[in-house]
C-alpha cells in the first residue's frame, strides 16, 4: 500500500497534465454531514498546469440535538493541490494547513491543524469539472478537540479561468 501511494505521488509530480486552459480555479463544495449542510469555496493558483497553492473556506452546520449532537465548524486555510489528468477525468490531492474554529456545546475555541482533500471530478463542458472530493480535518492545539473534527465527502463543481 506504501509503494502505490507513493508510486501516485510520484506520478503526480512529474506529470505535466491537467485539465485546466487557464491559471486559476475556483471549486464550490456541498454536501451533508452529521451536524446536516456543509458549503465550501476554494480559489487555486496553478504555477504550472499539473499543481498549484490556493485557499480555501468550509462551513459544517451545528447540531444541537441530544440524539445526535455535533459540533459546528467553519475552517479557513491554505493548500497545494496537486493534479493528473486521464481523458475527461481528473483526479488530485491536496495537503494543507487550516484554522479551524469549533462551535461545541459547552466550549468554542479557535485553533490549528492539517488537513488534506482528494478529488475526482469529470469535465463536463470546456472549463467546468463535476465530481466528489473527500477531505479530512484535524485539530493539534485544542486538548478538547485534538485529533480528526471532520471527514467529509461532498459534491464539487470546479470552474477555470
């Protein structure tokens, strides 16, 4: 399992492939979660057209509930994500830093953790991509919230220009 996400890795970043015509672009993100809607927005840079370093902003809703509480989420941080194009497909990770601020039950706290995205996303016109990406949060600074906060699989669509 080592050698082929290695091997992935190593093909991504020596490929010089991806779907994009233009320098920039921006993805939006919805999905459902435990706590109910999740909404994402990301905006990437390409340095080339096989990688590029963007930002990005997620919000999961809060549920107060005491079937199934959980906690809300609004996240802000910064990534490289890294691109390999097959025909129409596009598939690409995308390790990152994040500020993480968690609205609990009995205690909110603002701190700071990795997270890292992967993506497949089809072109469906000139410019526009439609997929699923799967990204995953985690909290180092907090005690009360240390380790994962999120895993998360959402719709995305990805516009360049």
């Amino acid at each position: 399992m080592k050698t082929f996400l290695s091997s992935i890795l190593v093909g991504l970043f020596i490929s010089s492939s991806a779907w994009a015509v233009g320098r920039s672009n921006v993805g939006v993100d919805l999905g459902m979660n435990h706590g109910g809607l999740t909404l994402g927005a990301d905006y990437e840079y390409l340095l080339k057209r096989s990688y590029g370093f963007g930002g990005y902003a997620r919000f999961f809703q809060k549920e107060d509930g005491t079937f199934n509480p959980r906690n809300g989420l609004f996240i802000v941080g910064a990534n490289a994500r890294l691109h390999q194009r097959a025909d129409e497909f596009e598939f690409s990770v995308a390790p990152g830093m994040a500020i993480i601020n968690v609205d609990g039950p009995t205690k909110d706290t603002t701190s700071m953790g990795p997270s890292f995205a992967m993506a497949v996303t089809y072109e469906i016109a000139p410019q526009v991509a439609l997929g699923l990406e799967n990204t995953q949060y985690w909290i180092w600074f907090d005690s009360d919230f240390r380790g994962s906060v999120a895993d998360d699989t959402s719709l995305r669509i990805t516009f360049n220009f």
